[in-house]
C-alpha cells in the first residue's frame, strides 16, 4: 500500500502502552485494520529492539501491512522490514535508500516547512509531522514541541505528495 493510502499508522513504544506488550498491541491494530507499522522502543537495547522487530516483522507480512524501523537503518535491514522511518538527526534519505533498497519506504519528521520541503527534494516516501500537541513521550525541542494544525496545514501545502512519493 502506498504512503498516501495510509489511514492509520501505529507507532511502538512498549514503555507508554500500560502494561501491555508492543506484539500483543500490534496483533490487536492488525485485526482493527492499522495501515503501518512502527518498531520505535526508544530507550530498549537494540538487541531487544531485533528480537521484536523479527517477531513484528512476521505478523505484519502475514497482514501484508508494511514494517518500518524508527531511524535505525542497521535494525530495518536486519529485520527486513518495508523501510526506516528518520529524524533530522539520523542517516540521510539517500543512505537509506543505498542501505535498503529502491523499493524501501523511507519517512521523514518534520517539525517546520524548510524541513519537509528538504524531506521532499531528498526523495523521502512520506512525512511524519509532528508534535502536533505538546507532549512529553519524548524529547522534542521547545520550538516543535506542539507545532499546531496551522503548521501541519502550512507543511502540507508546502509539499507537492505525488512529487516525494517515491513508490
């Protein structure tokens, strides 16, 4: 399924989902209908992160839902997962893309429209946009911690989505 296709996109964090485990809660959004999955576990040691990421892996290409590996293009090859999803700080698109493959889905964050339209030029897949809301599940910098929907809509009309969709 292609990026733009994707209505509902489910992000691991094993930490924040009281008490239940991240397979567990995947199995659970596969039979609702999840479009994508997300290995992050920020914080696990990158060997916990390859066992799950193995057992994902299985579950999701039974459900032919795409596996994605929050900004470690090492783990997504080892797990064979669809793609990496990267931060501003992490590997470039190109590196991904070298890594894993024309075929790979490759997202970006972006918190601002000169990012996303980086994003974009680079050949990134899709954008994850974001935090829309304040939060505090992760360590996100004062200045896009809680960008708001007028940001969300300004990055949107920034970008043109069939000239970054690389599938």
């Amino acid at each position: 399924m292609n990026p733009n296709e994707w209505r509902a996109y489910l992000v691991t964090q094993e930490s924040r989902s009281a008490g239940r485990g991240s397979a567990e809660i995947v199995e659970a959004a596969l039979d609702g209908g999840v479009d994508a999955v997300q290995l992050r576990e920020k914080g696990r040691p990158a060997a916990e992160r390859y066992e799950l990421g193995r057992r994902l892996r299985d579950v999701t290409a039974d459900a032919g839902v795409p596996l994605i590996v929050n900004d470690r293009v090492d783990l997504a090859a080892a797990v064979d997962a669809d793609g990496v999803h990267l931060g501003q700080s992490d590997l470039p698109v190109s590196v991904a893309r070298d890594r894993l493959g024309d075929g790979a889905i490759v997202g970006v964050s972006a918190s601002t429209v000169p990012e996303a339209r980086a994003a974009a030029d680079a050949g990134a897949d899709y954008l994850g946009v974001g935090a829309v809301y304040r939060t505090d599940t992760k360590d996100v910098p004062d200045e896009t911690n809680g960008v708001g929907p007028e940001r969300v809509a300004a990055i949107a009309d920034a970008v043109d989505p069939v000239s970054y969709t690389h599938l």
